[in-house]
C-alpha cells in the first residue's frame, strides 16, 4: 500500500533538477515560468593593483559598477540570475531591490546543463 501511495506523488521531470537556495531569505524562492538569466563567472568590482587612491572613491566607484552591472542585467527582465561564481553583497542588495531571485555558486556543468535545457 506504501508503495502505490509514494507512486501517486511521483512525477517525471523533463529537463534539469537540481537543489540550490536563493542567496538571500527575502529573495523569492517560488516562480512560476521564470525568466532565467546565466551568469558565466562572478559579479564583483575588479580593483586596480598598485594604484592609490582613497577608500570612498573605491567605494563609490565599486558602488557605480555594480548599479551599472545590475542595470545591464535587469533590462534583460529575467525573475532568477544564476551565477557560476560569487556575488558582492552591494550587488545581492541591488539584486533584491529589482525583485530578481539569486542563485550563486552554481558549478559549470550544471550551469551548462541548465543553459541546454532552457536553449539560452
């Protein structure tokens, strides 16, 4: 008996499945058809070595590309950005501001399974 009542919630999937959590609580973790986004690699301020310059100027320069980056990213109106690597926290704030969902630190070849899957 068991066994027919586990088969009754079974169901088969056509695609990817994978278990990963959105990087921030207040992000959305239920879509319904989302609009997915794959990002090869990370999403942070590269600094410039062996240059001085103060600490608010880095700060707002970092600011400012990352505002630009997400700006890039959310005329594309997807619902979940999925990201290979790491994301800053200023970006994640961003991020959630704009009301699209996180996923970070996804391997390459799940990232690669899920980009065949979609035909992104």
């Amino acid at each position: 008996m068991n066994l027919l009542i586990s088969c009754f919630f079974s169901i088969v999937v056509k695609g990817v499945v994978c278990k990963k959590n959105v990087a921030h609580r207040r992000m959305t973790s239920k879509i319904e058809k989302p609009r997915f986004l794959v990002l090869g690699g990370a999403l942070e301020y590269q600094r410039v070595t062996n240059h001085l310059s103060s600490f608010d100027t880095l700060l707002q320069q970092e600011m400012d590309h990352l505002k630009m980056a997400i700006a890039n990213i959310n005329s594309h109106h997807p619902n979940v950005l999925l990201v290979e690597k790491s994301v800053s926290r200023f970006a994640q704030d961003y991020l959630l501001a704009k009301d699209i969902s996180l996923v970070l630190n996804i391997k390459k070849p799940l990232l690669e399974r899920i980009v065949g899957c979609t035909s992104a």
